[in-house]
C-alpha cells in the first residue's frame, strides 16, 4: 500500500476540512467556497436540501433577454409595461394604430405569452380589463375580454407566473435562499416549480418568487439545489 507523505496528507486533510465546513456552515459562505473550488479542483457538484413542503426563495437578474424563445402560461395574472405593436385585436376586432409605443396594463389575464427568438412577444387569452393607451376595456356582464396582442415589448412585468423554466447561456446575478449567491457566466439554468413574477426591461429579465428545485451548470460548475 502506498503512503501519503506529510505533503500529501497535509492537502488532503485541508481538502476534507474545506468540504467539512461547507456542510457544516449550511452555506453561509458558499459562494466563497464554490469560488475556491472552482479555481482549485474546476468542477465541483453541491446540494442543498429544502425543509419538507417549503419551497425556496429565487432572484435572478439576466443581463440578457434569456426569456428569446420562452411561452409562459398564466392565470388570473397582471401584465404591465410598455410596447409596439403590430397587431391588436379585441374581442375579435383588429384596432388600427399609429403610434411607436403604447402602455399597457392588462388584469385578471388567462392565457399565454410566447416570445420568439427574434424578440416579437405575444399575448394571446382572456381578460377582465385591458388598457392600452387611451383605449381601455372592461368585462361586460361576466363575460371576459378575448385578447390578442403582438408586437416588442421595451418593458413589461407579469404577475402571478407559475411554471418550471429552463434557460441556456445565463449571465447574471443567482440568489437561491439567503446564504447562496452566485454570479453566472454563459451558464445552463432549471428552475422547477416557480412561482412569482418576471418583468423584461430592455435587455434584462427579472426574476423574484419561489421555487422547488434548481440546477445550474457552466463549464466549470456544476450545482444541484432541491
């Protein structure tokens, strides 16, 4: 059997302690240790267990239109922000328009909103009030507003998302619970079970809510949280 020498064994009882403490610690200086691991070992898998039936806490600033090529599905949800258009039809009639930019405000919304890979977003559902500019609409006699719209948003936040979202090439700002914080370089992101909101402001996307599980993985990361 080969023995380590004092060199050796010296690395590798600093090795066991750095993974001790990370255990240990719960992740209060996580990020610090997943900053070491990345410039000592290059890759490095790490878990972080949620309490039973709790979800955990997300926040993620992309400095980058991540949602390119997303469709989110809401209910009873809120869209606020402004846009061109090209296309707006109510309750199946197309209204003309002239101006560049309109608001928007759009509640009590069931539907989808699809955003295509050359940045062209959809509204497609139902609504009990819709604004937009100075037109305005109101549910009449219980019966929803059919809404189309289509056209660039420059800046709009939805309520009320719930769905799992996957994104590829991530640059941003991670904060999963109140101890991990991460910073993403061209990175692959899962986020299973989100529940809050998401609001796009020219080439930056927001996310802040809850969610169930969580995977990143970069080129020289990899990290499991669920």
């Amino acid at each position: 059997m080969k023995v380590l020498n004092w060199k050796g064994l010296i690395v590798l009882i600093v090795l066991l302690s750095l993974v001790g403490y990370m255990f240990i610690s719960k992740q209060e200086r996580g990020n610090e240790i997943l900053g070491l691991f990345r410039s000592k070992v290059g890759r490095f898998i790490g878990t972080m267990k949620r309490s039973e039936g709790k979800a955990i806490s997300v926040s993620l600033e992309s400095y980058g239109n991540i949602m390119l090529g997303q469709r989110v599905a809401l209910s009873d949800s809120t869209l606020e922000g402004v846009m061109s258009f090209g296309l707006i039809e109510i309750n199946g009639n197309k209204i003309s328009i002239k101006e560049n930019k309109y608001d928007v405000v759009i509640s009590g919304f069931y539907g989808s909103v699809e955003i295509g890979s050359d940045g062209i977003m959809t509204v497609s559902g139902k609504a009990e009030y819709v604004m937009i500019g100075d037109f305005s609409f109101l549910k009449n006699e219980g019966k929803s507003i059919s809404v189309i719209l289509q056209g660039i948003p420059f800046k709009l936040s939805m309520t009320n998302v719930n769905q799992d979202f996957s994104f590829v090439g991530v640059d941003g700002e991670l904060t999963i619970g109140e101890r991990l914080k991460l910073s993403l370089s061209n990175d692959a992101l899962n986020i299973l079970g989100f529940s809050g909101s998401v609001s796009l402001d020219e080439n930056k996307v927001l996310l802040d809510g809850i969610g169930s599980s969580f995977s990143v993985k970069g080129e020289d990361i990899t990290i499991d949280v669920s």
